[in-house]
C-alpha cells in the first residue's frame, strides 16, 4: 500500500503518478468497502484498471468533478 497523489483538473486525471486525459478514462466507480476509486482507462489501445485510495468524505466530490470535467455536467 503506498500513498500516492490524486489530482484532479480540466484536462485530466493524475493518478498512481501517471496522467490520464478523460479521452483515456472509460468508466470509473468507487469500492465504498475499501474507499478506492476504480477507473478503466485505455492507454495504448490497451483496458487497464487503475485503483486509488481516497477518502470515504471525498468520494462524492471526486465523482462530481469527474462528471463535471468529462461529461460536462
């Protein structure tokens, strides 16, 4: 288990210390038991998923500015 960096902005998501644009990002969710945000991304013509742990206080958060920035809502 290491700590790392999720940041979240207008062009993209870093996590894990990779960048992913949310051309990238498929489909994301969160395990509300283990409070991780599980995102499938497409990286290379290749479905990977990516697990980040997050606070349970912030899952909602992340996940309005996930659909702010990526669905535009």
């Amino acid at each position: 288990f290491s700590q790392n960096k999720l940041c979240i902005g207008e062009n993209g998501i870093l996590a894990n210390s990779n960048f992913y644009d949310y051309k990238q990002l498929k489909k994301w969710g969160f395990d509300t038991s283990s409070s991780d945000l599980v995102m499938q991304v497409k990286n290379k013509n290749q479905l990977t998923n990516e697990s980040v742990r997050v606070t349970r206080d912030d899952i909602q958060e992340i996940n309005n500015l996930i659909r702010k920035y990526k669905l535009n809502k």
